[in-house]
C-alpha cells in the first residue's frame, strides 16, 4: 500500500510522523502535508509499518527550559497536570537501508 492509500482514509486534523529509516521526513497535522514541496512524490511511497505514537511533555517545557519530550524509559519529576499528550500515527516508509 503506498502513503497516498493511508492518508486517502485519514482526516485532516489527524497528527502523523512519516518516517523513512532514520529520517523523520513530516510531524504535524496531517492538513499540512500538502504544502510539502515533495508532497507528490511522498505520496507514491510504501508503507511498511502504521502504528500510534504517544508523546508525553510538559505543557511549558520550553518557556520553562526543561529538556525536550521524554523517552518512555525516563521517569520525570512532573505533576500529572502539567503534562501534555499529543497521539501521533506514525507511518514508516519503505526505506532502501
């Protein structure tokens, strides 16, 4: 199945990461994809994997100069009503590695 399949059946407002091996070549809402210079040629990439992605942050992380989003391996120090989750579906890209 290639991208253009995915995001045919996918809204908008819907956040995704599209990752291609190491490289991470979109995170966003899925609207704005479209204004990627290579926008047309994404489209008529396969797709190997789709899963879900959790991002778990502090709302202020950066007004407050903490580090960035956490790995799920680190326990941070947060009150749970500071945090912020943002759900991703990631889709990874058949890469040539």
């Amino acid at each position: 199945m290639t991208l253009a399949d995915i995001v045919g059946v996918m809204s908008g407002p819907d956040r995704v990461r599209i990752t291609k091996g190491s490289n991470e070549l979109f995170a966003g809402y899925l609207g704005n994809l479209v204004h990627m210079a290579e926008y047309e040629a994404l489209m008529a990439e396969e797709v190997t994997r789709l899963k879900e992605k959790v991002d778990i942050t502090h709302k202020r992380y950066k007004e407050l100069g903490l580090m960035q989003p956490l790995h799920p391996e680190e326990t941070p120090n947060y009150s749970f009503s500071d945090l912020q989750l943002t759900i991703y579906r990631e889709i990874i890209l058949k890469s040539e590695e």
